[in-house]
C-alpha cells in the first residue's frame, strides 16, 4: 500500500509591531500581540472564548481563576 504525501511549510505567525515567529510562546513573549491599528481597546480587557464539554469548561474556569485571581 502506498501513501501520497506533501509537506507544506509552515508559515510564520503575526505579533506586535508586524514582527513574526514560527512558535507563538516566543513571538508573545518577544514582541506582544498583534494589534490592528484601528483597535482602540484596552490589552487590559481581554474577551476569551472556550469550546469544550462541560468537563473541561469547568476545569478551565478553575485555572483561569488561579491565574487571574
């Protein structure tokens, strides 16, 4: 039997400043997140949406409350 495969290059992720990063914990760390220049809001105020099952929502309500006090 025999598989078809491709490779596709991974493409850079977008943060602050217009500066890139493969790895998003680096690119966070390094230069911030991406802002359009039309945003006005405040980085203080953060909206977050979870996708889970009832299990799983409860436990990131749980870290989230640890974390964020």
């Amino acid at each position: 039997m025999n598989f078809k495969s491709e490779y596709i290059q991974e493409q850079n992720l977008v943060f602050g400043d217009m500066k890139e990063e493969k790895d998003p914990r680096l690119g966070l760390s390094y230069f911030g997140p991406f802002r359009h220049p039309t945003e006005t809001t405040s980085l203080e105020n953060l909206k977050l949406g979870i996708v889970a099952n009832k299990t799983m929502l409860e436990k990131a309500k749980e870290i989230l409350s640890i974390k964020l006090g």
